[in-house]
C-alpha cells in the first residue's frame, strides 16, 4: 500500500495546484476537471448498480443491508443534495453554475452530454475519462470501490483547499464555485471518504487476492489523475 499513499503524495503536491493564481488559471482547470466531476458519477453508479437493487421486479440486494445503505448515501449526497440556498441539486449541475459563474467555458462538456461522443472530450481528459469509464462498466466491483475511493475520495478534500484559498487570496467573487468546493471538502473528509472505505473494506475482506484487485485498481485511478493533472499543467502554459 506504500506506493498508494506515494502516489496520493505525489498527486497532494502536483505542480499544477502552482497555476492557480487568479481566475483566467481556474477557468483553465475547470474546463477540463468538469468531465472527472461527470465521470465520477458513473463509477458511483456502477456501484450502486452491483451493490443494490435498481431493476425490476425487485429483490433484495445479495450485499448486507449496510452495504446498501452506504452506497445509497452518497448517493442522496451526491446526486441529490442541497445548494447554497437550500435547493436540491447534483454536485455536477452545481459545478455547471460555477462554471457560468466564473466565466469557465461549458460547450465542450454541454455539447458531450447530448451526444456522448468522446471525441469532443479535450484531448488532455480524454483519456482519463475513458479509463473511468470502462472500469465503471466493465470492471470487477472491487476495482469500481478502489477507483472510487483511492482515486476520488481519498484525494479531491487537499486539492480544492488549495483551489479555496487562491479564491480568497485573489478576492474572486464566486459564491456557488466557493460553496462547492467547500460543501465536497465537508463530505468527502467526513462521509464520503469513510463511508467509500469502508465499502471497499468489506468487499475485499480478507481475500488476498482482491485486495491485490483493489491495490492495482487504485494505483491505475491515481496514475490516470497524474497524467489529467499534467495535460492540464502542460495545455496552460502553451
């Protein structure tokens, strides 16, 4: 597990937290990290998907009634929570407005959605959201929970500090964006994370060679965010 906590290091202090400096620099970085905040709920979804029950006619999930629980927690939080004024909302849509808050271009991601059409990924996320998106659909449900965990979770509180800070610092008027980012620092350090945990706690047990699974899967979601984080480093500076 060293080479895990390595990478997540690695990832805390990746250079190109050293770009945001004022709003131009996160316009920048939130066109391209829109399409990680869209994919990520599909690896939550794959996992709801295996873990509960979401066809019909129902029946009673094969995974302990806490297992379900979990996951249907985050996802009320994450598909379903509450804005800054107390409407509901998805953490995607809530990243849209801060978008349009800030004045961070949408087309590319807009015009993805009605058509689902990778190609019109920016080359720098493609991949990236690729990767994730085969493993949603495709992968053992121990690489889904390690994905979700070690890449997302374990990750996203340290890195939108930085990004808060820079908006206080730089006095940049984006009452959503600050929200958002604030409210998944909240729930990924004090729910999500623990509860994403302990999901892949349970699933891999004490079976030797899922935790393995779990190990590989989780080192390949944070070498993919390695390589997003410098195609974004990389485009800003061309």
């Amino acid at each position: 597990m060293d080479q895990i906590l390595i990478k997540q290091e690695q990832l805390t202090h990746h250079p190109v937290y050293q770009t945001f400096t004022g709003l131009e620099s996160i316009q920048h970085f939130m066109r391209y990290h829109v399409f990680a905040v869209w994919d990520f709920m599909s690896l939550l979804k794959s996992l709801q998907r295996q873990i509960t029950c979401v066809t019909l006619p129902w029946t009673p999930s094969t995974y302990p009634a806490e297992m379900v629980r979990l996951i249907n927690q985050i996802v009320v939080g994450e598909e379903s929570d509450l804005d800054q004024y107390g409407n509901p909302v998805s953490h995607f849509e809530l990243y849209l407005r801060a978008m349009e808050e800030i004045g961070a271009p949408t087309d590319e991601i807009k015009n993805f959605l009605k058509t689902m059409d990778l190609s019109l990924v920016p080359e720098g996320a493609r991949q990236f959201v690729t990767h994730n998106l085969n493993v949603a659909q495709y992968g053992h449900v121990v690489e889904v929970a390690a994905s979700f965990f070690y890449g997302r979770e374990k990750l996203i509180p340290d890195m939108f500090e930085t990004i808060v800070s820079t908006l206080k610092k730089e006095n940049i008027k984006a009452p959503t964006f600050l929200y958002y980012l604030e409210r998944h620092i909240e729930v990924d350090s004090g729910e999500h994370g623990p509860l994403a945990l302990k999901c892949l706690d349970y699933l891999t047990g004490d079976n030797e060679n899922l935790k393995m699974l779990a190990y590989k899967s989780g080192a390949e979601a944070l070498e993919m965010r390695q390589k997003l984080w410098d195609d974004v480093l990389s485009s800003s500076n061309s």
